[in-house]
C-alpha cells in the first residue's frame, strides 16, 4: 500500500474509535437521564414531582386555615377591646 491509503485507513480507524468512545457515552447519559426522569415522574409509583405536588396541596391549605384562624382572632381582640373601652367609660 502507499503513503495515502495508509493515510486514509488510519484516519477511518480514529474515526470509528472516536465513534465508538462517543456512542459509549451517549448512551451512558441516555442511560443516566432515564433513570433520573423514572425518579422524578415515577415509574408505577409516585415519583418526587407527585410528592412535591400534594405537600404544596398541604401548604397551600395550611396557609388559608392559618389567615381564617388568624381572622378569626383578630375579630375576637376587637370585639374584646371594644366591650373594655365601652365598659370603662
């Protein structure tokens, strides 16, 4: 063979080494990337998206039970400071 076949062969030879080095690590991401969505969506079990998803439910109910009881007592300090101020003169 001559100087430039053996020029091209090596040439084809890197280039399917880099191929190959670039499909192993394809598919390690791929692989990597599959198992982090199956964590966040779930995979026949609630994933950590659902779970953020109902204690958001619970926080968000929390916050309107907590302004109602704080209404609530409020009113109850008013109506209080009302009959003390009435109850004083």
């Amino acid at each position: 063979m001559d100087s430039t076949q053996e020029l091209i062969l090596t040439e084809l030879r890197e280039l399917r080494s880099d191929y190959n080095a670039h499909a192993r690590e394809t598919g390690a991401r791929m692989s990597t990337l599959e198992s982090q969505m199956y964590s966040l969506c779930g995979n026949g079990q609630p994933g950590r998206i659902s779970n953020i998803e109902s204690a958001v439910q619970q926080l968000k109910a929390w916050r309107w039970w907590l302004i109602g009881a704080m209404a609530g007592v409020s009113g109850m300090v008013t109506a209080i400071a009302r009959i003390a101020v009435a109850w004083k003169r």
